[in-house]
C-alpha cells in the first residue's frame, strides 16, 4: 500500500515537473525573442541614424565639460547605454545653454506672446529639435532596457528549465527503482 502511494506521490510530482520545465522552456524561448527583437531593432535603428560622439580631442567633446563621454568619443550610438549618454551628456548639455537653461515649452509660450522676436523663435526651434531627438534617443535606451530585462528573463527561465528537467530524469529514475 505504500509503495502504490508513493508512486502517486512521484507521478505527480514527476508530471508537475514536466510541465514546470516546459512552462520554464516557453517562457524562456518567447523571453529570448523579445531581448533578440529589442536589442537588434534598437541597433538597426541607431546605426541607420548615424549619429557619432565627437572625435577624442575635439573641441566640442572637450574633456572639462564632458568627462562622462570622453569613453564614448568617436564611437557610432549604436546601443542603449549610448543612445542615452547621447542624449542626456551631449545633446541635453547643448540644449540647456541655448534659451539659458529654458525649456522648449518655456520658450514655446514666450514665442507665442513676442512672434517678432527672432531669438526667441530660433531658441523655439533649436529647443525643439534637441529636445526631440533627446526624447527619441532616451526612448531607445528603454526599450533597449526592456530587452535586457527579458534577456535576463529568459536565461533565469532557460536554466530553472534545465534544473527542472534534472529534477524530472531523477524523478522518473526513481519510480523506476519502486517497481
């Protein structure tokens, strides 16, 4: 009576495992395709802009002003961490010296109320195009955050996947001892 019991207890467990390993496995796989899908398509993206930090020892990527690029200096934005070092050390310190650390909207609604003032419509136009492609930039650099968060996932899941189909075999080698 007890070994038929304890054959039930390890056909379940045995059966829980199988599809916890392949759960792991799915889960895995689908994690695995959205790194791949986020990560290539962020590099396609940046790499088909080619945008490139300033040469090392250019005077706009001067050391004093700059000392977090300097790693960065002559490479293409091609990645994540980059697309955001872009967009927050380059371009976000460029935007904040043209309307004296002003805002575009700041600047929009100033615009709006003096539409002669030809420094303040330049300031506008130049505040919205740095900061657009600031934004763009940064909107990269999470979805390139969001891949490497499912390529975590999916080696997290990959090798839970692998230590549950271990726990299967040695599950199925023991009901075979019971017989």
């Amino acid at each position: 009576m007890a070994k038929s019991h304890r054959k039930t207890i390890d056909k379940t467990f045995v059966l829980l495992g199988t599809l916890g390993t392949v759960m792991l496995l799915v889960i895995g796989s689908i994690a695995w395709w959205g790194y791949s899908f986020a990560s290539s398509s962020v590099r396609d993206e940046l790499t088909s802009q080619k945008i490139y930090f300033p040469p090392k020892g250019s005077p706009s990527l001067d050391p004093s002003e700059f000392p977090d690029l300097q790693k960065y200096a002559g490479q293409l934005v091609d990645n994540g961490p980059k697309a955001k070092a872009y967009a927050n050390g380059f371009i976000g310190r460029h935007v904040e010296k043209v309307a004296d650390g002003k805002t575009y909207a700041e600047v929009s609604t100033l615009a709006l109320k003096d539409p002669s003032n030809q420094q303040l419509q330049q300031q506008k136009q130049t505040l919205f195009q740095g900061e657009t492609l600031r934004g763009l930039l940064l909107s990269s650099y999470v979805y390139w955050t969001f891949g490497m968060m499912a390529q975590y996932l999916a080696v997290v899941s990959l090798v839970g996947a692998a230590i549950m189909a271990v726990l299967v075999y040695l599950g199925l080698v023991h009901m075979a001892r019971l017989k």
